[in-house]
C-alpha cells in the first residue's frame, strides 16, 4: 500500500523505531545553508531546487519507501509529489524539521 501523503513527525519516529519495518529514507530537501545548520541523522541532502537534475541519484532508492522534510513541510509536499510522479513510494513529513526540533528532539537547533 503506498504511503499517505503526509506523516506526522510522531508517525515517522515510531516508523523509524520500529524494528519490524524496514527504515524510510530520510530526504532532506533544504537548501545548502540549512542543511550544514541542522539536519537529521542518516539523512540524504538533494536541495528541492535541484531534485530535478538528482532524480537519477535517487534511483538506487526506488523500492524503498522515502520521507522527504524540509523546514516547516511545504517544500517537502513537492518534493514527495514530484518523486511520486518517478514513481516512488514518497511522503512528505508536517512540520519538517523544526516539528521534530519541537515535538521529537529539543537538542536540535531551531531556525
């Protein structure tokens, strides 16, 4: 079943916390600047600016369900359709990073 089109930051901790599922990719689509100031572990930098031009890089990913963030969550809802029209398993995670700085890890720097 493919997945929705947006999780919340509670929905993709307990999915990465689970050991019976296999771990999402975790695509960051912010800009340069962003990324070098804070990111999440284990996480795939491809700027939404550019997830055009990458879009080849991420083929060794296909098969494996992705959960695109960004900031707030806006840029990762194109990011995620875009890949869904390449015909990945792509969701987009609320709230982005700055959710999960709030709801899911305080020690992550906040912009």
């Amino acid at each position: 079943m493919p997945l929705p089109k947006e999780l919340t930051v509670i929905e993709v901790k307990a999915w990465l916390d689970d050991p019976t599922r296999p771990p999402p990719l975790m695509l960051d689509v912010r800009d340069h600047q962003e990324w070098s100031h804070v990111r999440l572990a284990r996480a795939v930098h491809a700027p939404l600016g550019d997830l055009e031009d990458e879009h080849g890089e991420l083929e060794r990913f296909k098969g494996q369900p992705i959960v695109v963030y960004c900031h707030h969550g806006v840029r990762s809802l194109y990011g995620a359709e875009y890949l869904r029209t390449l015909g990945h398993d792509a969701t987009s995670m609320r709230g982005g990073i700055d959710a999960w700085a709030r709801q899911i890890d305080p020690t992550l720097a906040r912009y």
